[in-house]
C-alpha cells in the first residue's frame, strides 16, 4: 500500500519541530486513553510499566523495533486530554516529544511534534513516526496494522527535501 507523507518542518529558536497531526472520530478522553494507558498504548507503539507522574521516569518496550527493547521515557509535562511531553531516552539519544489534543464537534485532532535540535536523519525519523502514527490509527479503527516497509525507504525523499528547504517559520 502507498502511503502519503504529511508531515512538516518549521524553525524554532533552538532547532526545528517536525510536526505531524492525526484526526479521529472520538473524544479527546478516548484519544488521552490511547496515548497514556499501557494497555491501549501496547496495541501501536508498546506497553509501558513504572509510575507514571510528571517528573517521573517510565519504562516503555518499543514492541514494533527489532529486539523489542525497553527505554526510559521521563514525563516533562501532562495535562490530561489536551498535552503530553515526554523525553525519550534509547540507543540514539533523547527524543523531545509532545502529543496535543484538540476536541472539536466530537473529533479530535492529535498534534504529535518532536523537538529536533538537528535535522539529521529526519528521512527515518519521519517516516518512522508517520509508521507509529497510523499504527495508533490502525489500533483505533480497527483496520490492519501497517508494514514498516510501506514507509521506509519509500518516504526518504520527502523528509529529505524538508530538511533541505527553508523552513517555514514558528508553528
């Protein structure tokens, strides 16, 4: 299956945020759910075990990567149903990320952005996480789990050209 890329780039004063959104069918509390609870996060990305509390650290198995290894992922900031930020720290280093719902008319939109300080390897990085985010999809609705090779390589070229144009400025 061809997929779409859709993410984007935009500058900011201490990198770049590589931005991509989600929308679905459901309430920002149902969508909260999917994105914090071991259980429900375990079906697209992997289950998770510690306490979980801002400043705290948590354990989270990367279940869809070879080796399915663990990692700590120390919670910056939670604002249940509207804002999760989290630093992820594994074999590549620290992830800056931060999840956003917006509920409108009974949909809800998830704003997923990672904090780059570098746009270097942001082909895999993009297309890594467009790959987790419709895995997130799949494990809502129902559908089939997407192949990773639906992604990578195929969408390189586009996160390529972002990291190569200018950037649009402040999201």
């Amino acid at each position: 299956m061809t997929r779409t890329p859709a993410g984007r780039l935009f500058r900011t004063d201490t990198g770049h945020d590589l931005v991509l959104t989600r929308t679905f069918r459901a309430s920002a509390a149902d969508v909260w759910a999917s994105l914090t609870e071991s259980e429900r996060t375990a079906r697209w990305f992997g289950p998770w075990k510690g306490d979980a509390a801002p400043g705290r650290t948590i354990q989270v198995q990367m279940a869809y990567e070879e080796q399915q290894p663990w990692c700590d992922v120390r919670i910056d900031a939670c604002e249940p149903e509207r804002r999760l930020a989290v630093s992820m720290i594994d074999s590549y280093g620290t992830w800056l990320l931060e999840m956003v719902l917006t509920e409108t008319d009974g949909s809800t939109e998830l704003r997923f952005v990672q904090h780059l300080t570098s746009v270097e390897g942001i082909a895999e990085v993009g297309a890594g996480w467009e790959y987790y985010l419709d895995m997130l999809v799949a494990s809502r609705d129902g559908s089939p789990l997407p192949q990773f090779d639906d992604y990578h390589p195929t969408m390189q070229p586009y996160y390529q050209a972002l990291a190569a144009e200018p950037s649009a400025p402040h999201a």
